[in-house]
C-alpha cells in the first residue's frame, strides 16, 4: 500500500472511531470518565471532586453526552473531553464574570477550552464554580 493510501486509511478510522465513541450512550460520569486515558481521567476526576466540594448538593447527570451538574434544577457547570483540549461550560455568566483571567484561553459565551496536554487552572475552575453556586437562584 502507498504511504498516501495508508495515511487516507488511517484518517478515515480515526473519524470513525472519534464517531463510534461519542456516539455511545454514556449513563453516569463514572463512564464518562472511565473511557480516557489516565492521565485525562486524573484531570477529569479533580474537576469533578472540586465541584462537590463546593457545593456538595450538586446533582450530576449526563446532558449533551457530557457530564453536568445542577443545584435546585438549574444548570451549574459541564465539562467534556475533545481532542486537543478539555471544555469547561460554566454558562455564560460564568465566562463573563472570570473574563480577564480566561483571556489567556479559547473561550466564548459560556464556554472556555483548556489545553489537554497543558496543566488546569483548578483554582480558576473552583473560583467559578463557586462564583455559580453563590449566584444560581439569581441567574
């Protein structure tokens, strides 16, 4: 097989498998998280851990094929896993009330992306999380 040919297949199952894994039904963030490598689902877990520490009546769910926590039925955060990076969702108040220190990132209304193979800013996470917990009934 030519080296073009091989570099064409090997694209090709990369979008399938990319395609094949989010189109699986994910049921709890337990399975979620348990499909990444290690090194992500450390990641993963520290967010997630962060979360309930700061508002331990969180309530999580899957939503969007992501993990999501809510208080009082309302949405506090979500986060995901792509390819380069991890999104973080703390809704659009969120993003804009931490708009400086994001600068440094890829955001937009409501979202933010943190390089995968880069540290998280966990204390930016757990500022903002925070920030939503004290501010959801008035969102």
């Amino acid at each position: 097989m030519k080296l073009v040919q091989k570099i064409q297949a090997t694209k090709i199952v990369r979008k399938f498998a990319h395609i094949f894994l989010h189109s699986i039904k994910m049921n709890t963030v337990d399975e979620y998280i348990a499909q990444f490598q290690p090194e992500i689902q450390e990641k993963l877990q520290k967010i997630r851990e962060l979360i309930h520490v700061i508002a331990p009546a969180v309530k999580e769910a899957i939503s969007y094929r992501m993990p999501a926590f809510s208080m009082d039925g309302k949405p506090l955060v979500y986060f995901a896993v792509f390819k380069k990076h991890i999104g973080f969702y703390p809704t659009a108040a969120g993003t804009e009330r931490f708009k400086d220190e994001l600068a440094i990132y890829t955001h937009g209304k409501g979202s933010v992306r943190f390089p995968i193979h880069k540290p998280v800013p966990f204390d930016l996470i757990a500022r903002i999380v925070q920030f939503k917990k004290e501010n959801i009934n008035i969102m």
